[in-house]
C-alpha cells in the first residue's frame, strides 16, 4: 500500500488532489468517488495524509475559456462598459462553475476545464464585492443572452452582454455603476466602508439607518447625483460620523450652518 502526503479539494462535482500544493489542486480530477478510495490518517489543515488502495485514472485537463465585454446603456441609449461586475458561469443544472468580475473596460475572461461541464450559461449581476443591487423584493438580477451553449467541440467562446435601458434589469445595471464610481472615489481617499445593498427599484429614494441599506426609485435609475447622495448618507452613517438627519426634498429650504454640516450637507460634496 502506497503512503504520500497529497493535497485534497473537494466539490460537489468531483474531487482534486496534488502533490504540490492546494493551489495545484486543478491539475488532476477525478469524475467520481469509484475511482478511487481515499482514508483519513492524518489532518493537518489543508494536508491530508492519505492512503490510496487501488489505481486512480486521472482524466487530461480540457481547458475552455470563455469572454466577452459587459456594457450597459444609458438614458441616451449610449453603451458604457459595465465595471466590476460579477460573471458567473453554470453548469446545465444551473451548478456553479466559474466566478469573476470584469475589469475597468468591462471585460471578462474565465477559463475552467470543460471535462464534467459540456453544456453551460452565462449571468452577469450589478454585483460587486461590496455592492449589490436587489430587486426590492430582495431578489437577484441576473443578465443572459437567454441560452445554454454546447461547448464539448469547442476551446474558447466570446460572449458579449449588454444590459438595456428600457428594464429594471437593465437599470440596475447603471445604478450599479454610480454607486460604484462614488466607492471608488471615497475609497480614494484612504476610506472604505462596509459592503451596501441597494433596493431598486422602491417606492422612494432614500437611505435608511434602520438596515444600513440604500433605496432607489425607479425614475432615479439615471440620476447619478440623487444616488450619489444617497451613498453619501450611507458611508457618513457606515463610518460613525454623527450630523443632523431628518427628511429633505427639492423643494424644502435647508442651507444652513447646521445642516450644512450634517450628512446632507456631505452627501452633496459627494454629488459634485
């Protein structure tokens, strides 16, 4: 019986193992448990110390990589390239395969092995590590071309997305990117603050302290000030800063010293 000291990970789908290192763990898998017969003899962390009692076939890795550019649509109908917002890739049962985020000029690339995944889909979410716009029932936005792609014969796929103005899923889209150019700039300024959900669309604009969340109202998905402001609210709230709160709209008359130092008065030096 032969001993060595691999490195385990497993899925739902199948399991991997090396040698090397737990990075290295995609450089073999295995197509189910029958393959092979593993024991449990030592747990250091992420070491396993095994003992294998037959012969395992390893399946060749098949590599396939799929990419596109993500855009969105403003309210002229002008396409922008949608930033860091989440790719996922799925398998025919909707079992998650690969997830990343496109990068500043909304492109994405995700490459896996296709050996246990012939048939797959492509979601593109408003969602970002620290943001995420929901709809206000609480659920998911998730932009597809609307079909499953046989990949068997292929090695790579381009697949573009473009997330219209004429929807709340195409809205959101934008609503997305607003929020996410305010975090940038706050972040640019050597603060960052919590993960935000932002409701959309709702009834209203407004941030609400209660659930530390942001809601916006459907006509306001192409008023980059009004979320703007709204984020301002958030990340004065978020980072502890204490100021005058209390209702406000277009029509009320509230420049003064008090207010101007409260989280109105900051969330318009966001706005401009």
């Amino acid at each position: 019986m032969l001993e060595k000291t691999i490195y385990i990970f497993s899925t739902n789908e199948f399991d991997y193992i090396s040698t090397i290192s737990k990075d290295h763990t995609m450089e073999l898998y295995f197509e189910n448990n029958d393959l092979y017969q593993a024991y449990l003899s030592e747990n250091n962390g992420a070491n396993f110390k095994v003992s294998l009692n037959r012969g395992i076939t390893p399946l060749a890795l098949n590599n396939f990589t799929i990419s596109g550019d993500v855009t969105w649509q403003d309210v002229n109908g002008v396409a922008h390239p949608a930033k860091n917002v989440k790719v996922s890739v799925v398998g025919s049962t909707s079992t998650p395969i690969k997830t990343g985020y496109t990068n500043q000029n909304g492109h994405y690339s995700l490459s896996f092995n296709k050996n246990n995944n012939p048939i797959i889909a492509v979601y593109v979410s408003p969602v970002s590590s620290s943001i995420s716009v929901e709809t206000s029932a609480g659920g998911s936005y998730n932009l597809s071309d609307g079909q499953f792609h046989m990949i068997s014969s292929l090695s790579s796929l381009t697949l573009d997305m473009n997330a219209t103005n004429n929807n709340d899923l195409g809205k959101s889209f934008e609503v997305h990117q607003s929020i996410y150019l305010a975090e940038s700039y706050f972040k640019s300024l050597s603060s960052s603050t919590s993960s935000v959900t932002i409701n959309f669309p709702y009834n209203a604009t407004h941030f609400n302290p209660s659930d530390g969340e942001i809601y916006i109202l459907g006509d306001d998905a192409h008023d980059w000030d009004v979320i703007m402001h709204e984020y301002g609210h958030y990340a004065t709230d978020d980072l502890g800063i204490s100021a005058v709160g209390g209702y406000h709209g277009i029509s009320d008359n509230l420049i003064d010293y008090h207010y101007l130092q409260g989280t109105s008065g900051i969330s318009d030096y966001w706005t401009y």
